[in-house]
C-alpha cells in the first residue's frame, strides 16, 4: 500500500508540474489580425511608407508618402481588398497582373483579385492565393508580387 501511494503522489506531482509549464503556452500575446470592413493605413515594414494607388481601374499600386485607407472585405464569398475611394458604383480592389499590382473593380475575377491576410511576427502578408504571390515593397516605390520569402518586403504595417 506505501508504494501504490508514493506512485499516486508522483504522478500527482508530474500532473502538476506539466499544467505549470504549459501556463506560458497559455498566456502568449495573441496575434493581431486584421478584421473585414475596418480601415487601415497600409506601410511597408521595410521602407516606411504607405501603399497608394490612384482611383481608377487599372492604376498601378506603389509605395507613396500619401496616406490612404484600404479595407479587407468580401466580395460574396471571396475575401478581397480594397481601397478606400470609390469609382462609380463600383469599389476598387488590388488585383494580380503578371508581377504587377493593379487597381481593378471589385466584380473583376476572383482568381486575380483574392486576397488572404495571414500575420507573421505582427506584421501582416498580403497574399494572392489564386496565384500563390505575395505583395512585395520595391525599392523604386513599386509594389509588385512574387513567391513566398522570408524578405522583409513582404511585410506590411496596419494601422
């Protein structure tokens, strides 16, 4: 009977010891995300400087110290992005264009102006899932897309 308590006391006590460790696990800051229909500044980490585009359709996007507001928001199901000024009836959206990032009405094909927002470190990802591309920071204050890396110029502020 001794050693069947002494077994019950020492797994009572890795029990124990295991629900203390995991208590860091638990109180980890969360991660900021950014919520549909909310306005954001939209900065490249890298350069510090916001991403602008003109108001019409297919208008270039590219890095500008002009600070416009751009919102994630759906399209029906589909997710996508849009600047804060209107054309028409229509809003505008980022879209894919072979390399480039264009200004297209939100109606325009999914396949080129799905969007996902994913966070990395605090910093956000803006990501083309259609066509597996990122949206880059270009030091000549263009604003292009390409594959997934670990460049910090892939990497956008929200504010």
């Amino acid at each position: 009977m001794k050693t069947l308590s002494k077994k019950l006391l020492t797994g009572c006590m890795a029990l124990a010891m295991s629900f203390a460790m995991a208590i860091p696990t638990f109180a980890a800051e969360v991660q900021p995300r950014a919520n549909l229909y909310t306005s954001y500044k939209v900065q490249s980490a890298t350069q510090m400087i916001y991403m602008y585009a003109d108001a019409s359709v297919n208008a270039p996007a590219y890095l500008s110290s002009t600070q416009i507001t751009w919102m994630p928001g759906r399209y029906g199901s589909t997710t996508k992005f849009y600047q804060s000024r209107t054309v028409g009836n229509s809003q505008l959206v980022i879209s894919y264009n072979q390399g480039r990032v264009i200004m297209t009405n939100e109606y325009a094909d999914d396949g080129i102006t799905a969007v996902s927002l994913p966070v990395s470190g605090g910093y956000h990802r803006i990501f083309f899932p259609n066509r597996n591309a990122y949206l880059n920071a270009i030091n000549n204050a263009q604003i292009q897309t390409s594959w997934y890396s670990d460049s910090n110029a892939q990497l956008w502020i929200f504010s």
